[in-house]
C-alpha cells in the first residue's frame, strides 16, 4: 500500500510559460508565471489537484528558453497578472483549476483538466519529481490574451510544469 502525499507552495513548484505572438511580438515577451496557492495529492498510481486561478504572478520575461528579468520593468508584473486572472483565466468566475489523474507511471501522467469550465483530457511527460504538460488554451474556450488589435498577442500553447520537491 503506497502513502498519499500532499504538496503546495511549500514543497512543489507550479510554473505556467507563455510565449509572444504576432506583428509586434519583438515588442512583446515570453513570461515564466507561477501558481502559489495550490494543493497537489500523490501517491504511486494517482494524483489530484487543485490550482487557486487568482494566485498567478509573474516570476520572469524569458528569452530563448532563459530567464532574463532585465527584459521587462516589475512595475508592469500588475498588469500582466491582472489580465491573466481577469481576461485570461476569469478567476472570479472560475476561482479553482482541478485535475484528477487517470495514468501516473514514471513517464507520463494522464488526466482530466477542468479549465474556464471546460473539462479535457490532458498528457503530460514525466521525468523524476517534475511533469510538463503541453495545454492549448482554446481547448477550454479560452481566447489567447491579445492587444493593439491583435499585433501584439500571447500564442495559445502554454507549457505547464509541476515540480515536486521530497517526493
């Protein structure tokens, strides 16, 4: 009999990376984001979660698959966070993100994602303590954030990362 343990902001790490789009994209930045309000359950065969929409901040600009904080003033960290939450994920109306694994093994975990109300099958890779998740956010009926009449726009596909710290 396998043990369930119990992860947050204190021993994992949930990371949301998002990519530039469009005409102005050499305006724009690829963002590293962080979950911090969020519970995950484990054990050898199954996982489950919850994720807390209003807790995204962001941690980095990234380029090139680096982080580089001189990219982006902090000063506008705000707005961004406030269109994630508001526009982006409608955290007032969808305050929490759960997922419910089907398959956890040492490569992979599959499971059911319910995003912005819509409910998905999602796959993820597997490697030790972290799992990445490839999500394209219009499968959820979510419309990828965008300004200056679409010139400037952030790409449907994010990558999400799970690390898990002691487990």
């Amino acid at each position: 009999m396998f043990c369930m343990a119990r992860y947050d902001a204190t021993n994992a790490k949930v990371f949301v990376f998002t990519f530039k789009d469009g005409l102005l994209s050499a305006m724009a930045h690829d963002l590293k984001l962080e979950l911090t309000r969020f519970t995950i359950d484990l054990d050898e065969t199954s996982a489950r979660g919850e994720f807390d929409t209003s807790s995204i901040k962001v941690i980095t600009p990234m380029k090139e698959g680096a982080e580089h904080p001189s990219l982006l003033p902090t000063a506008l960290y705000g707005e961004i966070e406030k269109n994630a939450r508001n526009d982006v994920l409608n955290a007032k109306k969808y305050p929490q993100v759960p997922f419910v694994s089907t398959v956890v093994n040492a490569t992979e975990v599959i499971g059911q994602l319910t995003l912005a109300g819509t409910l998905r099958t999602v796959r993820g890779t597997r490697t030790g303590t972290t799992a990445e998740f490839k999500l394209d956010v219009r499968d959820f009926g979510i419309k990828p954030f965008s300004a200056m009449l679409g010139a400037l726009k952030v790409k449907p596909e994010v990558v999400v990362k799970v690390e898990l710290r002691g487990a």
